[in-house]
C-alpha cells in the first residue's frame, strides 16, 4: 500500500544535514524515511520516559503509604519548618 506523504520545508544546520545523511547511508534509506525513523523513535522515547517517570512517582508514593492526608501533614510540616529557618511567621 502506498504512503500518504506530505512535502514540507525545514531549515537544517549543516552539522544536522550531514547527520541525517551519514543516517540515510547507514541504514540504506533515502534522508526522508531515516528523518521519519529519527522522529519516531524519539517521540517512543519520550512517551516512554514520561511513563517511566509517572511509574517511579506511583512506586515511590506506595513504598511511603503516602496518600492525599499524609501528603497534606507533610506539606504543611515542611511549609511550616521553611517559614521557620526563613524567620517569617504564617500570616
């Protein structure tokens, strides 16, 4: 099945240029497809990253038993020692 393509103009540096083609060389494709490739793989890995990330937070908030109560009791506890080492009391 043929791909739908859509022409587009972008400005390249030329250390960028001479990296996508020495790409299109090494896995043997036009400089279009290694530039479709490139794009894919780093949109997979930021959504990977981002998951990874919302994951550790989820793992770490359990290994705490933190939950929205706890969460509040440590957030005003740390507020109230910042207003302390800042010398400022709560208005």
């Amino acid at each position: 099945m043929a791909r739908m393509t859509i022409k587009s103009t972008y400005s390249l540096d030329v250390e960028t240029v001479h990296l996508l083609e020495a790409l299109a060389r090494q896995w043997k494709v036009s400089k279009s497809e290694a530039l479709r490739r490139a794009i894919g793989a780093a949109a997979k890995s930021e959504g990977a990253s981002e998951k990874e990330a919302i994951q550790a937070l989820n793992e770490l908030q359990q290994s705490l038993r933190l939950n929205r109560s706890s969460a509040r009791q440590w957030e005003t506890q740390v507020r109230a020692e910042r207003r302390a080492s800042a010398g400022r009391t709560k208005k």
